[in-house]
C-alpha cells in the first residue's frame, strides 16, 4: 500500500485495521507509522480511509506521518487532529460550526452550564 | 418511537440513569454532573435531526432512520470522526464506540428516573406539555 500525506487527515481508521499501522499522540502531535505490511489488508485499508489517502503499491520502507492536534479553546487539551476538523467541518451541513473548537468533554459542560442556568433562573424566581 | 427529553428543572442528579446505563451496556453513554452545586445535567445522545455524526460517516454505519440515528457495528471503521462530530460530546470512543441505542426503544435511564426529568416522548406530545406547563406558570402569576 501507499498513502499519499497531502490527503491523509490523521484519523484512526487504518490503523484499527492494521497492527503495522501505528498511531501515538505527545505533546500535541499525533504520529502515524506505516511499517512495511501485509499486501493482503491493502483493499480493506483503501474502502476504510475516509480520505482517500490510501492506494495499492508497494512501500518498502515504513513512515510517519505527524498531524498537529486541534486544542480545546477551553481546556487546552487536544482532541483530534486539525486536519480531521477541517475534514469534519465540510462534511456538516450547518453554517455555525462554533463546538469544533471544543472538546468533547467541555461541549458536555457546555450543554450542562446552559441548562443549568435555565434552572436556576426558574428557582431563583420562586 | 420518540427521543428522550429532559426535564432540567426535575432533575435531582441521583445518577441512577448512569448506573443503568452502565449496567445495560458496560459503559454508560449518559453522563450527570453538577454544576456550581446548584443544578445537575445529564448528558446524552439527542438523535439529531441534522445529525454531524451521521453527515461525516462515510461507510453508513451510523446514519438517520426515521427520527433516530441508528449504528450498525459491522461497518464502523473507528475512525473517530463521529467523536470529532458530535455537538454535544455524547459519543465516547476506545476499541468500540459507545453511543445512544435508545436500548432498541425502552431506554434503561427512561425507566429508571425517579423523578421523570427523562421522559421518552415524541416532539408533538413534549411541545404540549410544555407549553402547558408553562400556561399554567403565567396563570398562577395573574391570579396573584
């Protein structure tokens, strides 16, 4: 197989597939290695990748690949890679995309904040 | 079949929704917190209309049936970007995903509120009972 890194957007698809395939994540980077792999997974790999990153080809030598991860505009962690929300964002149909910049845990709190507001406004009134 | 709703307002934060969750599926797929001390939230899969999960997942594993957004494992890549998708952060990924079945249509946290901060209704009979609720707020301050 090949991967073409112009197109790949550093998601975990092939390499749930594949164990030459791995992924780490440090210090805001994720890296993704293609060691030098079993051609039978080939096809598999190539319906899997979202992008269409993936080809047939041989690659004698393994490499990595590093995405530079989004972080959270309120806790600072990252949470996907920046070109897998880049990916995201133009597959959704809605014009205000404002939760990609949070993490999945501070949309939680988010969406907990603005009901209990809600809530408390109501019982303040009583 | 309806989606769940809550009542923020009649929620005491007991997390017995949590817990069953976790008892039916081995990892709960609802969450509770408080927030200042002053009120508790679930949060939970809210079967989006205009579903993100099921805009970015490209081998249909996830996608929109009728009013819910049914999952179907087989076809799941893990890619994670259902994870990256969701607004409301109700989709958890390790080796599988874990996200809202509605437990095939008698959801666990339904049954188990005690207080019926969860209800699983269709939009028609919640928007009633709503503004009803609400009717009967604004009446009770006339009257005063």
């Amino acid at each position: 197989m090949k991967v073409d890194e112009r197109r790949c957007i550093g998601c975990r698809a092939c390499s749930a597939i594949s164990r030459s395939i791995s992924i780490s994540e440090d210090a805001g980077i994720r890296s993704i290695t293609f060691h030098s792999h079993d051609e039978s997974l080939t096809e598999r790999l190539i319906e899997a990748c979202p992008a269409g990153a993936i080809s047939s080809g041989i690659t004698a030598e393994s490499i990595t690949l590093t995405f530079r991860m989004k972080r959270c505009s309120v806790c600072g962690e990252p949470f996907a890679t920046e070109r897998e929300i880049e990916h995201v964002a133009s597959l959704i149909p809605e014009t205000h995309k404002n939760w990609l910049d949070l993490c999945p845990e501070c949309r939680r709190a988010e969406q907990r904040r603005s009901h209990a507001w809600h809530c408390i406004r109501i019982r303040g009134r009583v | 079949m309806g989606k769940i709703y809550l009542d923020p307002e009649r929620c005491i934060g007991c997390r017995s929704c949590e817990v069953a969750c976790e008892r039916e599926h081995g990892h709960p797929r609802i969450s509770v917190d408080k927030v200042k001390d002053l009120a508790a939230v679930p949060v939970y899969c809210h079967q989006c209309d205009t579903a993100p999960c099921a805009a970015v997942c490209y081998t249909g594993s996830l996608r929109l049936d009728g009013d819910m957004v049914v999952f179907d494992p087989d076809l799941c890549t893990l890619c994670g970007l259902c994870f990256v998708a969701c607004p409301f952060g109700a989709i958890e990924l390790d080796s599988v995903i874990h996200r809202c079945d509605l437990c095939g249509g008698t959801p666990v946290c339904v049954m188990t509120c005690p207080t019926e901060a969860l209800q699983l209704e269709d939009i028609d009979a919640i928007t009633g009972s709503t503004r009803s609720r609400a009717a009967g707020v604004l009446a009770a301050r006339v009257r005063v």
